[in-house]
C-alpha cells in the first residue's frame, strides 16, 4: 500500500505516516498541492491523503490536476466541515471526505474502505456467507431466495456494503443516502435500519448498532 499524505502541517503527516507503515505501508509526504502533482507525475500511489487548506496550490486544485493525469483515490482532510465543501469534493471525483480533527484509526480504515471498494469485483456481486448483493442488478439474496426490499432499503444495504468496516454516523447516512435536502430525522434512519433487518433474516447480524453514534456492517 503506496500513500500519499499531503498536509502543510508536519505533525499531522508525521501521525499518519506512523500509522500508515504500522499497517506495513509506504507512506510519502508533500506539504503542498504542488508537491503533491509532482509526486504523483513521478510515482504510482495506491491512494492520497489530501488536506483542503494548503499554500501555493490547494488540495481541491491538486486533486483535479491529478485527476487529468491519474486516476487515484482521493481521501480529503479539512477542518471545513461545510456541505458546499463536501458536495465539491464529490463533484470533482473525491471518494471520501474527513473533518479535522480526526482520529488516525478512522482515517485508516477509510483508507481500507476505499481501497477495497475499488478492488469490488466487476461484476459488482459481493457474498457474505449466505447474504449475496447484486450491486449492478439492484438484487439481493438471502440464502439463495431473492430479498423483497424498498427501494431505500437496497440504498441503505448497498451503502453500507460499499463502506463495509467503517462506522456510520445517522446524520452521516441521511446525507449520503437521503440526500441533504431531506428534513426528516434521524429516527428516519433506525426505521428504515429495522425494516431492512428484517428482511435480511439471520444477516441482521452484520448490521451493527453503534450505541449513541449509529451503525456500522461488519462481517
């Protein structure tokens, strides 16, 4: 695993360059977007770690720079936690968006999140012992019998699939699976949670009730 940490704050990259080669990776640093391209123009990485607020050239300009020239995954760093600031990620090809401050621990497993999505197999089926999800044919089957579900029901189930390991807040899944101009709450949420369980019969399992934060799939 080749990361890229790019963050004009040496203590930050010094963190996560620690808890990169713990997990027996490689683990580069540039203090600025413009640091950040060159590298990139020079070597292969796996992923990038890029803050938002850096000198010379931002993370957002960096991250369409490279994106003209190589398609890696981007996770952003800020400690601007507003809605345009992720929406605009998303928009210019972020996979994922994390506000300071943040724990290393999280950043790490979005970094295995991300990593394994990318690696889904093509055909976008994936199997959990008896739970199969069609991610392309919006199918699921529970021991070989196909799940009647919602249609919010296959979001939320493909979503947590997609982001497998890594802990989910409510507010986190009304944004990214309602929407954030829905104005229900997060009652909404565990509803919906409750429904899909349900249908998932003894796969209920590997939805994870995270008390007082949300929920988490976890095989």
């Amino acid at each position: 695993m080749k990361v890229l940490i790019v963050d004009d704050e040496e203590m930050i990259r010094g963190v996560l360059k620690e808890y990169v080669e713990f997990e027996g990776g490689v683990a580069y640093e540039a203090a600025d977007g413009m640091q950040a391209v060159k590298l990139c123009k020079e070597n292969d990485f796996d992923i990038i770690l890029m803050d938002v607020m850096m000198p010379r050239l931002d993370g957002f300009s960096a991250v369409k720079e490279i994106k003209k020239i190589k398609n890696i995954p981007v996770i952003m760093l800020s400690a601007r936690g507003e809605e345009y600031d992720k929406l605009f990620g998303f928009e210019i090809g972020v996979d994922d968006y994390v506000t300071k401050p943040f724990s290393p621990k999280e950043v790490m497993a979005r970094v295995h999140a991300v990593l394994k999505r990318g690696a889904e197999p093509s055909n976008g089926v994936v199997t959990f012992e008896g739970l199969t999800v069609d991610m392309v044919g919006r199918n699921v089957f529970v021991d070989g019998e196909k799940a009647e579900l919602t249609p919010k029901e296959y979001e939320i189930l493909f979503y947590f699939v997609k982001n497998k390991g890594i802990a989910l807040t409510r507010e986190k899944l009304l944004m990214d699976v309602w929407g954030f101009d829905f104005y229900g709450d997060d009652r909404t949420v565990d509803t919906h949670i409750k429904m899909l369980r349900s249908n998932l019969k003894q796969y209920r399992k590997f939805i994870v009730t995270l008390r007082g934060l949300g929920y988490k799939f976890e095989v």
